[in-house]
C-alpha cells in the first residue's frame, strides 16, 4: 500500500492522536480493545504516513485478512 508523502502539521498531529484516544476509550466501555496491528496502522496516521483515506483502506485489508469477506446483506437475508 502506497503511503502519503505530504508532511502533516503538529495540529493535524495532535487532532489524529485525539481522535484515535476517544475511540480507544468508546472501544473499552463496550469492553472491546484495539488489537496490535490496528494501533499500529493508527500509529502510523497519526504520525502521518496515511492519509484518512489510506488508513481506511489498511484498516479493509487488515479486516479482511482477519476476517475474511464479510457477505452483503440484501432484503435483509443473506
């Protein structure tokens, strides 16, 4: 996966550290935690080698490594 080469700002910086905490925080009151590999790839868009488009995309294959294709619900059956 090809990564940003645009620097970020220290704000941009500080707004992604921000967001990635709350969700983390959202994640343990539900009893839930972000596994190794998934903080990783937060690590590395707060440290600005994604973009938020290229972190989706990671955060996609990561799932679908993990979990394989998720089938499409249509009417509501499977």
């Amino acid at each position: 996966m090809a990564t940003t080469s645009t620097p970020i700002t220290e704000q941009e910086r500080t707004k992604r550290q921000e967001a990635f905490l709350e969700a983390v925080a959202h994640l343990r009151i539900e009893d839930l935690h972000v596994g190794e590999e998934l903080e990783c790839l937060f690590r590395r868009h707060i440290e600005g080698e994604f973009s938020d488009e290229e972190l989706r995309g990671a955060i996609d294959e990561l799932n679908e490594r993990l979990f394989g294709p998720l089938p499409l619900l249509r009417n509501g059956r499977s």
